[in-house]
C-alpha cells in the first residue's frame, strides 16, 4: 500500500513519461496483461493509455489491472492511468520513506 508521499512521487515521475500502450475495445485482455506484466517487472511505473473506442473507464480498469497483476494504481487523469509494482529481480525506483 502506497503513501500519500510515495503517491506523489510516482506521479512525478510518471508526468514526463509517455504511454507505453493502448487498450483498445477488447479491454484488458490475458495477452495484454501478460505484456503488461513483463512492463511492470522491467520499467517498474507505466503510463498506459485508454483508446475513445474502448468505452471504459481509466479508473475503474486501472484497478481491475493492478489487482489483477498485485500492483498499485497510483493516477487517473482523462483517458490515462499510471500503475507502479516493484520489480523482484531488479529494483530501479526508490520510494521515500513512510
């Protein structure tokens, strides 16, 4: 569970970052959470972007996503959702303290 400050650190760090995929109108597929998945454990914070066709709603599939891959959602804004999870094999990101 995150922080109000370690929340606002990764939404820091996640303004300048640009989406690194699209869900379209088949919503959050098992392929697309596998790739999802790999992100997650190589780049730690992802941006990832909702399609206008896809109809669903950032926050609310934001955190069918993290609790789907055990990650945490940190923002929604517009179409647009970022989700953290630690990295097991190869930590990069360094959250403040509690």
């Amino acid at each position: 569970m995150l922080t109000g400050k370690q929340r606002s650190y990764l939404k820091g760090l996640a303004n300048t970052e640009k989406p690194i995929t699209q869900i379209g109108k088949s919503g959050l597929t098992e392929s697309f959470l596998e790739q999802l998945d790999l992100a997650l454990e190589s780049r730690e914070l992802v941006k990832i972007s909702l399609l206008e066709t896809s109809l669903l709603d950032a926050k609310e599939t934001a955190n069918e996503a993290a609790g789907l891959l055990k990650a945490e959602f940190v923002q929604a804004i517009g179409n647009r959702f970022v989700l953290y999870r630690k990295s097991k094999k190869n930590p990069k990101i360094e959250l403040p303290r509690r």
